[in-house]
C-alpha cells in the first residue's frame, strides 16, 4: 500500500542553504506547518549526522500550528568543487488520540501511516562584494558598542582586565570610600570643636568677673582723660598769666 501524501508545509520545500563562511556553525531554518486539525508526531533524520546538529529533531506539532526547526552545520573545509550529498528526511504520522509514549508510537507505527519529505543540502559562499558588506557592518555594529564602553573606561582599563587587575581596582576603590569616611569624621570633629570654642567665649563675655574687668577699663580710662584735662587746664592758666604781665 501507498504511503499517505505528507500533511506537513516545509519551507523550504526542497532545498536546505547554508552559506559560508564554514569556518564557523552556519544554521538554516526549517519551518514545519501542520494545517490539520490532529496532532501530528515528527522525526527530522539526515544522511551526515555527524555533520550537523539538528534542534529540535523530533515532537509533535499542535493542529493549525507549526514551529521552527534550527538546522545547524559543523564548521569544515570547504571544497566548492565538490557537490553536497547531504540530504535531510522529515518523517510525519498522526499522532494517535490516546498517546502516551511517543517512542512507542514511532516502534508501533504501520508503513502506510508514514509520512515523509526530503530536502537536499546545497553549500553557497558569499560573493567578494557581500564579504566586504558584510564586514564593514559587522565592524560598524560591533565597534560602536565597544567605542562607547571604552570611552566610559579609564585608559588603564580600556584593555582586558584579568583577575588580579580586577581586585586591585576593588581594593583602591575600597581604601577610597575608607578615606572619605575618614575626612567627614574630621570635619565632624572639627566642626564640634568650633562650636565649643564659640560657647566658652560667649559664656567668658556673659560672666561677672568679666563685667567687672570692662568696668574697671572704662574707670581707668575715665581717670586718665581727667588727669589729661587738668594737665590742659594748668597749661592754659600758665599761659594766660604769663600774657597777664
């Protein structure tokens, strides 16, 4: 018996394309739909499973839903003369309506319930004009961020810090705050004692022995501009009788 036609909308379709440079995982996205109304199990299988890494490779896909299946290639030399014969198999069934062990329903599974669809592998490099765009906006995208972090950063730390660079700056940073601390307790301390410099002269002026100091000053003074007085009043009256004869 014939094999149920897939029920399963992949796209791609046909082809899976992985473009280089493969000197780093190059993925491609396969995109599997289920428009039915049951629940559909799936199985991703390829004919290179060393070389790729698929996720996720098996499940089921809720009716009227579909999700995204991460197809990722291992880096490897790359030899554009040499044709891709990699190949990829989605396997489908409907999921049974009791099911309870999906493992068990792929052992259990007749051939005629079996669905499946293949895609072939085709490597592609990116044109010389697509490198030199697509280094250009990788530099302009990454060195953005990384101007902006280094000029926030003091130029000793512009360069990577290691471990050891990284504890110095908590200690100096530590003995920094310790000294600040420090200077506010002394102009606390500083200012405490003006305070009380301040109290003992207004109390000194307050005080009676005080009074009795000013008073004596202002007598002293007192006396003095008499003595002075006198003293200018003999002098006139010698004057005046020195005239006199």
């Amino acid at each position: 018996m014939a094999r149920q036609e897939q029920v399963l909308q992949l796209e791609p379709p046909h082809e899976l394309k992985f473009r280089g440079p493969f000197t780093d995982v190059v993925t491609a996205t396969l995109k599997l739909g289920n428009p039915t109304d049951r629940n559909v199990c799936f199985k991703v299988k390829t004919t290179a499973p060393r070389r790729y890494c698929v996720r996720p490779n098996s499940g089921i896909i809720d009716a009227g839903t579909s999700i995204n299946v991460s197809v990722m290639l291992q880096p490897f030399d790359y030899d554009p003369n040499e044709k891709s014969k990699h190949k990829f198999m989605v396997q489908s069934m409907l999921a049974p309506y009791d099911m309870t062990d999906m493992e068990g329903v792929w052992k259990e599974a007749k051939p005629e319930e079996l669905m499946d669809s293949k895609l072939r592998c085709a490597f592609e490099l990116p044109l010389e004009n697509d490198k030199t765009h697509d280094s250009e906006s990788n530099k302009n995208v990454s060195s953005t961020p990384i101007k902006s972090e280094l000029s926030s950063l003091p130029k000793s730390a512009s360069s990577s810090l290691d471990d050891g660079e990284v504890k110095k700056i908590m200690e100096e940073c530590k003995r920094l705050q310790m000294e600040v601390q420090r200077l506010r307790e002394e102009n606390k301390q500083i200012r405490e004692e003006d305070g009380l410099r301040k109290r003992k002269v207004m109390s000194m002026a307050s005080s009676p022995h005080s009074s009795s100091s000013q008073a004596m000053i202002r007598e002293e003074g007192l006396s003095t501009r008499v003595l002075a007085l006198c003293v200018l009043f003999f002098v006139i009256g010698v004057i005046i009788g020195k005239l006199a004869l």
